[in-house]
C-alpha cells in the first residue's frame, strides 16, 4: 500500500491505513490535557528547524522528536509528559515534535494545518493545548465544520484572523506537514504517539510513560545516560 500523504490522502475522509499505524493510536476516550509547564529559557525555544518545533532551547546535543497526530487521544496524554521532559532537558537534549497525521483520523491533517498557521503567529503550544483539550469537540466533524472550529480556537488566541486563513490554506503548510510526515516513515514510525532518537524509534516509551522515565530513556538512547 502506497501511505505517502497526497492533498487527496490527507484532505479527505476515510483513507485506508495500514494495519502498522494502529500501533499506539485507536481508542477515543477523552483525555484530560494540565496545563504546561513553564517555557524553558535559552535560544531558540518555540521555534522550528529541521528537526521540528523546538519545545526547549536550541543546543548542539542530540535531539529527540515526538511524531504526534492531534486527533490521537494517545498524543493529547503524552503532550503534558513531554512538555515537563522539555523543561528537564533544556541544555542536554533538543525536544522537539513532528506531524503524523493518522490517515485513520479524518482531522488529522487540518488540525496540523491550525496549529501551523497559530505557529506562524507565535501560538502553536497554545493551538496545541486547545486542540488536544476539545479532541471530543471535532473529532468526528466533518472538514468543514472542523475548519469553522479551529477558526475559532484562533480567534479565541487573538489571532489575525485573515493570515491564520491565508497560512491554513497555503500550500506551503501542507507540504511541512506532508515532510514531517514522510521523515517520520523514512525512520520507521508507524503509530502515534512515536519518539525517535538519532533515527531510531525508542521503543521503550508511550503515553503513560513518566516524566522521569521519558528523560531517563532519551538520554539512554542519545548515550548521554
């Protein structure tokens, strides 16, 4: 089965997916989404390079990427987690995320494109958050009514709302989100939520994993345990 994203894969419903992708991701249940820690200190924090969103300061030391899908409820337990590992880790490892949007999951793709066009005007952690808490609220909406939905969450962050559209429907952001997905399946990712250390999936790590056991096993898998 050909699992590259096309504007066709990742703009419509009801895509098949391989047997793989169902790896971490496929219950619904609601999960609760505490509110982050505080943003660590340093270059670079909130912002993107080739290796994702930094979730804490840029440094020359190995970096450890989440590959996340925003209607997985797997991925909205994790995100918390993984905000308090970025905190601990701020200095020794870069922390950053990737889109992998499921196309099991309908919205996948436009809540990624939301949270790109909130990034653009410096909220994505805070489109994040918003779209993890309310995954009940559009989850099985259909594309329009998603749109209309996540329109409003921008608008809840004061957004500008005519460039939060024009990034939304650029062309550009959905190439961003189709490249993240695609060096997530050129390492082996096949489910969400999924973390790679130096192309490597940690296999040891999942949504209930502990703050200290996630740094423990990042800075096992990048040898500076």
């Amino acid at each position: 089965m050909n699992t590259r994203l096309t504007r066709r894969t990742l703009l419509t419903a009801g895509a098949a997916v391989s047997a793989l992708a169902l790896a971490a991701c496929g219950k619904t249940e609601k999960i609760a989404t505490p509110e982050s820690p505080a943003t660590p200190t340093g270059e670079g924090v909130y912002t993107r390079s080739a290796d994702g969103f930094h979730l804490n300061s840029k440094v020359e030391a190995p970096t450890v990427v989440l590959y996340s899908d925003f209607q997985c409820p797997y991925c909205a337990k994790a995100e918390p987690t993984y905000m308090e590992a970025a905190q601990e880790l701020n200095g020794v490892m870069n922390v950053t995320v990737k889109n992998f949007p499921l196309p099991m999951h309908a919205n996948a793709v436009p809540a990624a494109l939301a949270v790109e066009a909130a990034e653009a005007q410096g909220k994505h952690v805070e489109m994040v958050q918003l779209v993890f808490e309310h995954q009940d609220e559009w989850k099985d909406q259909s594309l329009e009514e998603a749109r209309t939905t996540f329109r409003g969450y921008a608008e809840e962050l004061g957004l500008d709302l005519e460039k939060y559209t024009a990034t939304f429907e650029d062309n550009a952001t959905l190439k961003l989100v189709e490249k993240d997905f695609e060096s997530g399946r050129a390492v082996g990712v096949s489910g969400t939520p999924q973390w790679v250390v130096g192309g490597t999936v940690v296999e040891s790590v999942d949504s209930s994993t502990s703050k200290d056991d996630m740094v423990a096993a990042f800075k096992e898998a990048a040898n500076l345990s």
